[in-house]
C-alpha cells in the first residue's frame, strides 16, 4: 500500500467525510471542539481525525479520554513538532473518506458551518476542488484583522487565486485533489492557489468566526508576515512553472 493510500476498509463502513483538525497545545480548545464537530454531524457517516503535532500540554490525553463517548474520533500523534501544514497532510493520509473537512484546532471555527461546506461540495461537478469559508465579523484583535487585510491584499494580487479570505481554517476539499499539489511548510495558507494551479475550481462560502476562549496563537502578526512573504515568492514560481495540457484523451 501507498504512502497515499488510507487504509483498506469494507464500503459500507467507509465514512463520507473525513474532519481533520491539527492541533498543538489546545487542551482547552480540543475536547469541546471535538464534541461539537460530533454533534454537527450527526447522522452522517464521518471520521474525525485530530492531529496532535507534539503538544507539550495534556491535548492528546484529553482527545484519548473522549473515545468512548465519540467512537468516530481518531487521534494521531507526531513524536515532533512538523507543524500545522506537516498535521494537515498527515490527517488527509490517513484519512478514508474522498472529502476532506479542514479546520482550525483553536475552536475559532464554527463546526455548525461545516456540514453546509461539506454537502455542497459532494454534489458539485468533480472540478470543483476546494469551498474554503470566508470569516464574517472576525473576532481577532485589531491587529491581526489589519495583518490579514494586508497579506490578503497582496497575495490576492499577486496570485490571483480568487479568496478574499485564504487565512480562514474552514475548507472543504477532495482528497484526491489535495494529493496532487505541492508540499510545503506553509503550504496550507497558499491551498485555494495551488488548487487553481492544478486544475480545479475554488469557491468560497460566508462562515461564522468565534473569539478565542483558550491558549493563545501559535503565531505572532510580524512572523505570519515574514512567513508569508518567502511562501508568496515560492508560489508565484510554482506557477510560472506550471503548463496545462488542456485536458487529457484515451484512446
């Protein structure tokens, strides 16, 4: 089997839906955001994969001791840090379902967005790759939301990748889509470009946004800019590197 291949399981028992959350020191924020995530998806056939990028905290033993109360959770563990693009990526190799439900392990996003994103992007055409959420009435400092105005700007400008809001954690994607673009640290804020690079159509649906009830950022506005603007570079050469066949015949 595949590096890429999830794990073998009967059709009946395959989940629809895969949420992947990373997480890194969220004790607070995991236990409560996996319950909510259960709950917004009742009814459905789903896996909910939290990824726990070596907290130094007591994340993972919160998640382990919810096993019992929600059976469709599952929890990897990197024995070190990789970061939040390294979790989401393990998240989607191990993950069974052909769509990918992506969000923040912060508790930010709405889980109760979630399922809307989910079903519209199973019944769309297959071209369709990504619906990302787009955050209304941002509840973040007034530095940040000025930060992210800033980098959303330019990198809107520059990559032309149609998101007004690619900082937004709520995303909804194939898998077999995301196995196909580039990897790279970071790689996760640049997804609506790198889908577009490949092929696929993006769209973009309003979603709720919460304030922060617990921890803290694992970012600061000058190292999210710094960091945004090496990828910015790196991804407008992924571009200009990319050559479309214009569509693919067997004979």
């Amino acid at each position: 089997m595949s590096a890429e291949s999830p794990p073998k399981v009967s059709p009946e028992f395959l989940p629809e839906f895969s949420i992947v959350v990373p997480v890194f020191d969220e004790e607070g924020a995991a236990p409560s955001l996996a319950r909510e995530i259960a709950s917004a998806f009742a009814g459905q056939r789903v896996e909910i994969l939290f990824i726990d990028d070596a907290s130094r905290d007591g994340t993972r033993g919160r998640l382990a001791a919810l096993a019992s109360e929600i059976p469709q959770l599952r929890i990897l563990a990197h024995r070190r840090n990789a970061g939040q693009s390294r979790a989401i990526r393990t998240g989607v190799l191990a993950a069974r379902a052909p769509i990918i439900v992506m969000l923040d392990g912060d508790g930010q996003n709405d889980p109760a967005d979630a399922p809307a994103l989910a079903l519209a992007l199973r019944s769309a055409p297959s071209g369709l790759g990504l619906i990302g959420g787009e955050r209304r009435n941002r509840r973040d400092p007034a530095s940040k939301r000025w930060a992210s105005r800033l980098a959303n700007a330019i990198r809107r400008r520059l990559l032309n990748d149609q998101a007004a809001d690619t900082g937004c954690g709520l995303k909804v994607f194939r898998r077999e889509a995301f196995l196909r673009l580039a990897y790279f640290d970071h790689m996760h804020r640049y997804l609506p470009a790198l889908m577009l690079r490949e092929g696929f159509g993006v769209a973009f649906e309003p979603v709720n946004h919460r304030p922060r009830q617990s921890g803290r950022s694992k970012y600061t506005n000058l190292g999210r800019l710094w960091a945004a603007g090496a990828d910015l570079v790196g991804v407008m050469w992924l571009r200009s590197r990319a050559r479309d066949p214009g569509g693919i015949d067997e004979s």
